[in-house]
C-alpha cells in the first residue's frame, strides 16, 4: 500500500522562485509530488528542480504540455528529462505520431502522461471549439479516444478528470497510471473556481486515481500545512 502523501501532488503554481520555496518548505511533509508548471518554469527555469529535490526529497512531475511538431517536442522532452522528473505531460490531441515520437527517447526513469482533456472543459466549451455532438454530450467520450491515442503510442498514463478514471482503468488497465486534476477536499466544495469535473480526493482514489493534484485549497488556506494534513485525512479513509 502507498504512503498516503504518495498519492498528493501539489502544484507550485507561483510567479517567483521564493515563493515556490516558501510552499516546498512548508509543505515537504505531506506531499509526494510537487508539480512544476509553465509559469514557475518560465520564471525560474530548471533551478527549481533541484530545488524540491535538495529541500523534500519529493518526486517531480514537470507539467508543461509539450504541444508542437514532433522533432520539437522530442527534443523537449529529451532536455527536461535530464532533470530526472517523474512525470512529463504531452497532449493528446496531435495525434499518435507525436507521442510515439517521445515515447521512443522515453527512460524508466521519466514517464509520459498524455493530457487528454482539461479539467476546466466542459460540454459546452467543446461545442464552442467545434467538436461533433456525440463529444460535446459525453466528454468521456473524447478522454477515452484521447487515453487510447495514448495507450497505443506507449505512454505510461494520462492526466484526465476523476470522471473517468473508472472507465480507463477498466478499459486499459490497472497499471496504467491516471493522474486526476480537478480534485476538491469535502472541506473546499463550496468555493466556486474554474474546475468544471470535480470528484473529493476519497472518491478519486477509490475510483481508481494513482495520483490526485490539489492546489488552490490548499494554497489559499490559512494554514496550508492544516489543510494538506486534512486532504491525507481523506486519502487515507479511501485506501483504508
């Protein structure tokens, strides 16, 4: 059975440096993987990472979306792996032939997670974007094409909602690793943010969540250290 802090990443979701070093400090306690996305990257660059290394010891995941032609994002993926990061994110929505193409440089060391479709979407922003009926009725419908695309290229997992966690599990199977955004502890659900397919972390994991990523209730709180000690409450009534 997993630490239950192993299943907590935090996404360090700060413009500068100190401040990301305040919350690694704080937080090195309770959290597995700290998340390092694109504006802290473009703040800071790879010192960071050496960083939550040195300071917690924790896992890395290293969210920046790589989106762009092959021979690009191979080359990103080939340079932000020397950072030995756990997890990189690539989308899925370019299609098979970009994945495979980082997959192909991919270690055991670094797995890729494909990004299916963000949390902060929903039905009616996918018919804004264009998408056919049968996706902008089912969002499902798209995450499981999107996690297929995924599968077959070899990546390790994807980033999807905790709406479909069941399904992927089911459909692709136990080891491969879903990571869930658009968590919210039972404590926060009355704030209203821009999370559109929300589970709490109990039910995500029960679900099926390898890994559940928690922010904002956590960051705004007025004691985050509390509030991340009250999500491992939760996490660890699910693997109980």
């Amino acid at each position: 059975m997993k630490n239950p802090k192993d299943y907590l990443i935090f996404p360090l979701d700060f413009p500068t440096y100190e401040e990301a070093i305040h919350y690694i400090e704080m937080l090195k306690e309770y959290v597995g993987i700290f998340k390092v996305g694109l504006e802290l990257f473009v703040s800071t660059g790879p010192k960071i990472m050496e960083e939550i290394k040195n300071r917690s010891g924790a896992d890395i995941f290293l969210d920046l979306k790589f989106h762009d032609i092959p021979a690009t994002v191979r080359g990103a993926f080939l340079a932000a792996s020397k950072y030995n990061v756990k997890y990189i994110t690539v989308h899925c929505d370019k299609g098979e032939g970009i994945l495979q193409s980082v997959v192909e440089e991919g270690s055991s060391e670094t797995k890729i997670l494909g990004v299916t479709v963000l949390t902060s979407l929903d039905g009616t922003d996918l018919n804004k974007l264009g998408y056919r009926d049968k996706y902008v009725n089912d969002v499902t419908e798209l995450v499981m094409l999107r996690a297929a695309i995924a599968k077959n290229a070899g990546c390790s997992g994807v980033i999807c909602s905790p709406l479909e966690v069941e399904e992927i599990k089911a459909t692709f199977g136990a080891d491969f690793i879903a990571v869930t955004p658009g968590i919210r502890p039972l404590w926060s659900l009355k704030n209203i943010d821009d999370q559109r397919r929300i589970l709490t972390p109990e039910q995500a994991i029960k679900k099926g969540a390898d890994h559940i990523v928690i922010g904002r209730p956590i960051r705004t709180a007025d004691n985050p250290a509390k509030a991340a000690e009250k999500v491992l409450d939760e996490i660890k009534m699910a693997i109980s």
